[in-house]
C-alpha cells in the first residue's frame, strides 16, 4: 500500500518545464509576445524574451551574454556571430521580411506618397539608430533614395531601437518618423505611408541559435516552432512577409 501511494505521489507531481533566453530585436515585440505565449500552451516550456536594437545584442553576445537564441532585425548580425564561431551550426534561417513605415499620430499629417518629407512641415522626424537598428537604416537608406536625405537630416530624433523611435512619435516628441509596420498595424487613427520595398535593401530577419543553447533542448525546439504554422500565422497577422 505504502509503495501503491508513493507512486500515486509521483505521478502526481508536476513535471518541471524548459525553458530557454531569447534575444528579440525590438520592432518583432508584440509578434514575439504572443509566439511565445502560443508555444508555452503547445509546449509547457518557456521562451524568455529580453527586447532591444540588433546592433546592441551582436555587441553583447560578442561579449558572452546568455542568451540562447537571436531572432534579429537583419540577416547579417546572425551571419556574423555565425562566422565568429558563436552559433549552432545549421541553425539560422529568415524568421520575417519586415515592412517599413513613415507613421504620424497625427491624421492626416501623413500622406499616402510620403510627400511630407519634401514639404518639410515638421520639425523632427524620428528614425531608429541606423548604425544599430536595421529600420533605420532603411530608414536612411529611403531617404537617400529619394535624395530627401540632407534636407531631412537636421530633423532628426534619434531612438536607440526602433521601439524608442516609435515612443518619440506615439508621445508627439517628434511629428512622425519611420517606424516598423509590425507597431502601427493595430493601432487606429493617425495617418501613414507604407515605404514601397523598391526604395531599401530588404529587411530580412534571421534567427538562429547560439552556443550558450547547444545543451537546452528547449532553445532548439523554440526555433523549431518559430518555422511552424501556429508561428508563422501570427507573423504574417503583424505584418510581415514569410519565407
């Protein structure tokens, strides 16, 4: 009897859960929320998410910081760390293609040609650190397309992620700015240009998994879900093209 209870107990206990760290460029948060929440309740494990600029990650994973798995704003921060000898062979792929987006929370600030930035009835414009985010570099990279990039510069509010930048618009510390189409795509009102693809190198996002997360089986199947449909609807919801 004593025995039949002990293992009544056992199968009883609740089983401990995985769980791995994961890195998330700042203009992938809300997606990466809710993937997250969608592979606790698939899985039972957890994916931690720390957010911030792509840029500043690299420079911390360079520099030994735990994390498990990147999901990056560009495909070569990835590619870099990869060719430093710091990530899982075979592990990174394009998570996300994104979309940039010049939003004001002002209607009809806005225009749908982005013709604001030639008439330059505005006295800031806020962009993402482009040395650190890939937004703003596409950012700049727009604007020096549609050779509006000089005229323009002296406006700038500089955020150190795209989140910031989009902070500076949503609080009205800038008039509008160039901002991630994932952050707007739910918010109403305001006015907005969608950036045509034609005018930037695309942002493809790559994701891979680090050396840190070679021994946690759960950093693999994380990546695992991120390529599975459940994943990839939510993506394609905020936004974004998928591969």
């Amino acid at each position: 009897m004593r025995r039949l209870i002990l293992l009544a107990l056992f199968a009883a206990a609740p089983v401990h859960a995985g769980e791995t760290v994961v890195a998330v460029a700042a203009n992938f948060t809300e997606p990466a929320k809710a993937i997250a929440a969608a592979f606790t309740k698939a899985t039972g494990d957890t994916a931690t998410l720390s957010f911030g600029s792509s840029g500043a990650f690299y420079t911390q994973m360079t520099h030994g910081a735990p994390f498990e798995v990147f999901l990056s704003a560009d495909a070569d921060r990835p590619a870099k760390l990869e060719a430093d000898g710091l990530t899982v062979p075979g592990t990174r792929f394009v998570y996300a293609v994104g979309t940039l987006v010049l939003y004001s929370a002002t209607p009809g600030l806005v225009d749908g040609q982005g013709a604001v930035l030639k008439g330059g009835s505005f006295a800031h414009l806020a962009i993402a650190d482009p040395a650190a985010a890939p937004y703003g570099a596409a950012a700049v990279e727009t604007l020096k397309t549609l050779k509006l990039y000089d005229q323009n510069a002296p406006k700038f509010v500089t955020g150190s992620s795209i989140t910031q930048a989009y902070q500076f618009v949503a609080t009205g510390a800038a008039e509008l700015g160039f901002v991630a189409l994932s952050q707007v795509i739910t918010v109403p009102g305001g006015s907005r240009w969608v950036v045509p693809a034609t005018l930037h190198a695309p942002i493809e996002q790559a994701a891979v998994e680090l050396k840190t997360g070679a021994a946690n089986p759960v950093a693999a199947k994380f990546l695992k879900f991120l390529q599975g449909a459940e994943a990839r609807a939510i993506i394609k919801r905020y936004g974004y093209e998928v591969r």
